[in-house]
C-alpha cells in the first residue's frame, strides 16, 4: 500500500506560512505599542521633572526668563504627551487588527489540520483493512494448501513409501 500523501499540503503550507507571517506582524505591533508607552512614560518623567524644576525656580529668587523657558517647556511636554498618548491609541488598534488577523489565520490553518487528521485516520483505516484482507487471504490459501495435500495424497505406509523410493532409484537408509 501507498505512503500517506496529504492531498492539500501544499494548501497547508500555504496557510502555516500566513500563520506565521500574521504572528510576526502581531509581535511588531506589540512592540511599537510598547516603545510607543515607554515614549510616553519618559514624556511623563520629563514633564514631572520640569515642575519640580519650576517650584524650585519659584522658591528661588529666579529670573523670570527661566520661569518662563520652564513654562514653555511644561507646556511642550503636555502637547507631546496629548500625541504619544493618540500614538498609543492608535497603536493598541494596530495590535486588535493584528491580533483579528493572526486569530482568523490559525482558524484557518487548524481546519486545515483537522482535515489532515480526518485523512490521515481513513488512511490509517484502509490501510488495516488491506493488511486484514491480505492476512485473510494468506490463511485461506494455507489451509486449502493443507486440505489438498491431505486430500491428493493417500496415506502410505513406511514400506509403500520405501519401496516406491527404491523404485525412482534413491537408496533408504
């Protein structure tokens, strides 16, 4: 009997690449959602520092020029902070879509294994059913081996078998 061969497997290697093409493409979005949230949180580590700064500025006798770049400054960093934030929020649908996109793709390469599976058991099936026939058919000619040689050959006794043995001209011992 023939090797397994799985009909569609071009078709599921097909699908297990796309597979991992989506997971990878899922991983990236992860990271640039995460270097995204670590951004903001050095904004936010800055902008903290800077109103320390500034009460430090106010506690001092402080040019206003200083008060005012650390004004400025603060008011930069809220900006930036508004954006990173958008970022991250464009970020985390990058990851859902991703994330859709990787789910639909190992539905899709599953059902491609299941299939496997399915074909692989009915294989595995026939396959017993032909070894079953096959020793079926060994015990059939056996036994009718033996029935036939029982039935063709009368029974002989040792002195008719030596006799005929002289006969053909081999020597008893």
């Amino acid at each position: 009997m023939k090797k397994f061969k799985f009909k569609f497997e071009s078709v599921e290697k097909v699908r297990k690449s796309r597979e991992e093409e989506a997971l990878r493409h899922l991983g990236s979005a992860q990271t640039n959602l995460a270097n995204a949230q670590a951004f903001r949180n050095n904004l936010v580590d800055q902008l903290n520092q800077s109103l320390l700064r500034r009460e430090e500025l106010a506690r001092t006798q402080a040019a206003i020029l200083q008060y005012q770049l650390e004004n400025d400054f603060i008011s930069g960093s809220r900006v930036r902070i508004l954006h990173a934030e958008n970022t991250i929020k464009k970020a985390r649908k990058a990851v859902e879509r991703a994330l859709q996109h990787y789910l639909n793709q190992r539905r899709q390469t599953k059902t491609i294994e299941m299939l496997r599976e399915k074909h692989l058991t009915e294989y595995k099936k026939e396959k017993n059913r032909y070894e079953q026939k096959v020793q079926d058919d060994l015990y059939v000619m056996r036994s009718q081996l033996n029935t036939n040689s029982d039935d063709d050959a009368p029974e002989m006794t040792a002195e008719e078998l030596a006799r005929q043995l002289e006969q053909l001209g081999v020597k008893s011992a």
